[in-house]
C-alpha cells in the first residue's frame, strides 16, 4: 500500500519503557497504561486531545472493559467526543494500526491519534460454556499461554518455527550467538550517556494509587547477552539451537503516534516530518514466521518505488535470533547495518506495541543521521510479516 500524503510531525512518536512479564506493570490494566502514558506525551507535546479527528487503538490481549476500548480511552484523555477503531493483528498490530489511521487522515480526517498497549503479564482465562461437555464442563483457555505454546493452524509452537527455518537454511548456533551477542552491544549504545537516545522518546509511566503507586523510566527485566555468556548456554529445545537468550521474552508497554497529512505535520513540528511512504503484509509457509518479515519488507520497498540499496536505516521486530540471520542472507543488508540501538529481541515483546516502538527507534535513528528513508520490518502470528517503509525530511 502506498501513502500519498500521510505523516507523523517529527518528535510525535514515542514509547514507555517495556516492564518485565510480571514485573512492575503486571497489575495494570493495558488501558489504565494506556491513559497514562498518552496523556503524558500529549501533555508534553503541548497537544489536546480534542485537537484529533480520530483515534486508532491497537491492543491484542483483552483487559477489563476492552469492550468500549477506543471512545472510552479518548474520554479518559479528555476527547469526549473522540472516537474509533480497536485494531489487532498479534505482532503486526503496530502497522495495522498505522495503516488504519493513515486511511482515516486520506480519506479527510487528518489528524490520527494511534495508542497501541497490551499487557501480557496475567493474561486472561476465557472460559465458554459448552453444555454438551462431559457434565457440561466448560472450554477453558489462556489468552497469552496458549497463544505461546501453539499456532492452531500449523500445530506448533513459535519456537518450533525458528527452528525450522534455521534447520532448512544450515543457520548454525555460532550465527544465532553472534548476532544475539551484536543487538545486546547495539541495545548497550541506548543506554549511553543516561539513556540519551531512549529519553529521545520513551514516556515514563506514573500510575498513582491509593496504596501504591507505579513508577516506571527505563527497560525493566533486560538480561546482558554476552558473547561468552550465551555461548555456554544450553538449548530451549533438546533438538534445537535457540536458546533463551536467542529469544525475546514477553513484556508490557504502550507506544503511540500523531498521523496527519504533510501540511498538518509542517505546522506542528518545525523540525522537520516523518513522511510514511508505504506499508505492506505478506504470509509465508505454514510454521515459517520468521521468513515472513522479507516478503513484507519487499512488498512495502516495491509500493515505495525503492530499493533496500536506498535505506539509511532498518529495524526489526525480531522475537528469534533467526530472524535477522534468515533476513540478511536473503536481502544482502550486513546485521551491523539494522537496529542500531537494539531490538525486540532484547528489549522484550509487549506483542501489539513492540512494532511502533522500533518504528519510533527508527525515526530517531534516522534523524541523528540528518534524515533518509528507513525501514521496518517484522513477523507475527500466524506466518506473518509487517512492513512499513518512512522518510525523515525537512519537507
């Protein structure tokens, strides 16, 4: 799909920290994150809700009133009168997400709000009655375990996935270890200085409480993925070559984004704006997901009229070392060449969240450079990727 006029004013993209499964956000609500978060990066943007055509929220693990999800987070915000879709397309919720806002702002209404949050810590039991059961017991399932463990249509897990394409394609455990061992040292460059370049973007969350209060600034649960620690390490799978740390773990988070038309994000921002160009999906096949994020990627340079010779800059969203090996030896982009300051496979995996904030890494990247096209890419439930390709300019 290609975008004609479509923008985010530079600076109007941003991400909270990713907390750990668990850890410090496992008893929020991902619309409670939600309220806060974006309510603090509107507020330092000096942006009213009530300013926005619409709003985009995508979300992929169900909360408590999700039901009325997008209207009842713009009433929070402020916008009363604010309304909108819920997207979810698992891990490519990100760009689905952009996507629907960008046909909003083409089809007139030109200022998008898009919030993507998901919690999957305490996912949820969904029970559904089933009175021919023995007894009439129940249908119980977990949201995000089940979802973890297997694929419904290809019968495996996840997991099962990135060892097959490592299999089929002779990708051997040093490759796994070298490229996990290059994002941990990427991911490391982030944090230089204070954190210079994340506090570039990410909002903090503070969440007040009667009896406790949240409080979250920085990557919570990131473990160092050392080359001579992770080579010693064993394989999550007896048969396999991934190990834990050749693996993203599960994580909460919010991120968010101001669309619009170009005109509208010229006046908004004198820095300059963030054109999207292109976006695009592809499915590989069954139980080949880490393959996917290179058809996605080919699609979204093909509707852009580009090439991977003109990006100045990649991100990916890569829950499994594989994915990025498989990636660079079928586009000929060198691993030093794509996510400059870390990835999900480090940083964690909020699952509908976890694509914005690298898109948000991407901009950012490409605005210390003085701008060029960028690129992001990556793969998700169900043997399939997402693509979008932007431009940081000053025009």
């Amino acid at each position: 799909m290609k975008y004609e006029d479509v923008a985010i004013p530079l600076g109007d993209a941003w991400s909270s920290p990713f907390a750990k499964w668990q850890g410090s956000l496992a008893e929020v609500s991902s619309l409670d994150l939600a309220v806060a978060v974006t309510g603090r990066a509107l507020a330092e943007r000096d942006l009213d809700p009530a300013w926005f055509d619409g709003i985009v929220l995508g979300t992929t693990v169900p909360q408590p009133n999700l039901f009325y999800g997008a209207p009842t987070l713009a009433a929070r915000l402020g916008a009363t009168g604010l309304t909108g879709p819920m997207v979810s397309q698992a891990c490519a919720t990100s760009v689905a997400a952009l996507h629907a806002a960008a046909g909003a702002v083409a089809a007139g209404a030109t200022r998008q709000l898009v919030v993507v949050a998901d919690r999957t810590s305490n996912g949820p039991a969904l029970i559904y009655p089933s009175s021919r059961g023995q007894g009439g017991a129940p249908v119980i399932t977990h949201w995000v375990l089940d979802a973890f463990a297997r694929d419904p249509w290809a019968g495996q897990a996840m997991l099962a996935t990135a060892e097959a394409v490592a299999a089929e394609n002779g990708i051997t455990r040093d490759e796994l270890d070298d490229l996990t061992a290059l994002r941990w040292e990427q991911y490391k460059a982030a944090l230089a200085d204070d954190r210079a370049f994340q506090r570039r973007y990410q909002v903090p969350v503070e969440i007040k409480g009667r009896r406790e209060s949240v409080l979250l600034d920085a990557d919570e649960g990131v473990r160092a993925k050392e080359r001579t620690v992770i080579g010693a390490l064993p394989p999550a799978a007896s048969d396999g070559i991934h190990t834990f740390a050749a693996q993203t773990h599960p994580s909460d988070g919010c991120a968010g984004a101001v669309v619009t038309s170009r005109e509208e994000a010229r006046r908004r921002s004198q820095a300059g704006i963030v054109r999207i160009l292109s976006s695009a999906v592809a499915r590989v096949r069954k139980a080949r997901m880490p393959e996917a994020p290179v058809p996605a990627a080919r699609g979204a340079l093909d509707a852009a009229g580009l090439k991977f010779t003109d990006l100045h800059a990649i991100t990916t969203h890569n829950p499994f070392a594989v994915n990025d090996v498989y990636f660079c030896r079928e586009t000929g982009v060198d691993p030093t060449d794509m996510n400059a300051f870390g990835c999900s496979l480090i940083f964690g995996h909020p699952q509908g969240p976890t694509g914005l904030r690298s898109i948000t890494e991407l901009i950012e990247t490409l605005r210390l450079r003085g701008g060029g096209v960028g690129l992001f890419t990556g793969c998700a439930a169900g043997d399939t990727g997402a693509a979008l390709v932007l431009e940081v300019t000053d025009r």
